[in-house]
C-alpha cells in the first residue's frame, strides 16, 4: 500500500513554522502540517479565573475553523453564542495539553488565551494546534519576562502533539484528510519532552483495535512528536 502523498508509513508531513505572523499578540506562530494552517495566537490578561487559587494564573485555549477551512464552506461556530461541540471538545483539549506545560503558580494572577484559528485543515487541525500553541505560549512567556511582568519562566515542559491512524489495516502516522476518512482506527497523542503521555484519544472508527495495536501507534506517534519538538527547540532558539 502506498500513501497518496508518497510519504513513508513513520513520516510526518512537511511542517513549516513562522513565529510572529501577527504584530500585536504577545506570542504568535503560523504552523503548517502539509495542506493544514493553523494561527496560533497567545493573549495575556491580567486577571484569573475566579476558580483559581489567588496568585495562581491559568492556561485556556480557543479553537475555531474559518468557514472555508474545509471543502466546502461550514457555519461559523458561533451560532447564538453556542460553540459547536466538536469544537468545544477540541479547545479543551488544546487548553489541558498546554496547561501541562506550565508551572500556573509563576504567572502570578494572569491569564494566558491561546486562540487557534484553522485557515485550511487538512487533517490533525487539532494535533497541529497543540505544537504550534506551545509556541505561541512560549514566546508569550518570553515577552512578560521581557517586560518585568514575572521573574522566572513559567515553562516547565515542551509539549507536542501528532496523529496516527490504521488505515487498509497498514498503521500510519501524521494523517492527511483523505487518509483520515478512511482509517479504520483514528488516534491523537499529546506528549512532552521527556516522552511522557499527556493525552491520549484513541477511537475505533471502522473497527475495535488490539493494545498492541495501540502501542504502535503510540510508537509512531512518539517518533513524529520527537521531531516536532526538535522543530519548537529551533524556533525557540534551542530553549522551551
């Protein structure tokens, strides 16, 4: 079986990163995963959430598709103030990967916002926003230190995400679209430097899958993620 784009079944798509494609954002990065775009804004509020504990800052994320991401044009997803579901479930997942990248204690009373607004999605939209949100918090980061905003870096770990899939019973990584709508067994991973899980989201979509198929995916995907964070070191200037 070959893969339509002619990648090896362990290899990721291109990935292009730009940090600071927006001027007024205290962090900002353009992540590019094959044909999937995604604008990773971070905004820092002076203010926390009142379900935090006072001096104790939070970490949230924003995720939404711009009606011609896809093939066809979608609703926007606020629709009388009501987020659609799957993309609630998707900036959830976003705002807990990159929460557990930092030590919430140092922001003081603030609070970070990652926006991630997919320009074109062509598969793994939320993977790609988990890598490219990282960076985006990063350089935030990076800007209130610069500013005399907190005293120590509140990073505590990188954080990367990738997706794998089983598709015509061959596992791959780093699915595109097309692959995607066809893979019988669908997994997301979200995982940090030391190759620790952050999370993990595994769905049988044509078929149930074994553990050991499962641990291969995660292999495959501990290999794609592996990269993606030598990628965020690069952008970062070798620091997280």
């Amino acid at each position: 079986m070959t893969r339509i784009d002619g990648r090896n079944f362990d290899e990721l798509r291109p990935v292009t990163i730009t940090p600071g494609f927006v001027d007024y954002a205290e962090g900002s990065v353009l992540i590019q995963c094959g044909h999937t775009k995604v604008l990773c804004c971070a905004s820092v509020e002076n203010r926390a959430p009142s379900h935090v504990p006072e001096g104790t800052g939070w970490v949230t994320a924003e995720y939404s598709m711009l009606p011609r991401a896809n093939r066809e044009r979608s609703r926007r997803d606020i629709s009388k103030l009501k987020l659609s579901p799957r993309s609630a479930e998707i900036q959830r997942l976003i705002g807990r990967s990159l929460r557990a990248a930092v030590d919430l204690a140092a922001l003081g009373d603030r609070t970070i916002t990652i926006d991630c607004d997919v320009l074109q999605g062509d598969g793994g939209t939320r993977t790609a926003s988990v890598t490219g949100g990282f960076i985006a918090l990063a350089l935030a980061c990076r800007k209130m230190m610069e500013l005399g905003w907190i005293d120590r870096d509140p990073i505590k770990h990188q954080v990367a995400a990738v997706s794998a899939g089983i598709v015509g019973d061959v596992p791959m990584l780093d699915l595109c679209y097309e692959e995607d709508s066809h893979a019988m067994v669908d997994l997301n991973c979200v995982m940090d430097e030391t190759g620790s899980i952050v999370e993990l989201q595994g769905t049988g979509e044509g078929r149930s899958f074994t553990v050991s198929e499962q641990q291969e995916l995660v292999q495959l995907c501990q290999k794609g993620i592996g990269e993606l964070l030598a990628k965020q070191k690069e952008i970062l200037g070798g620091q997280s």
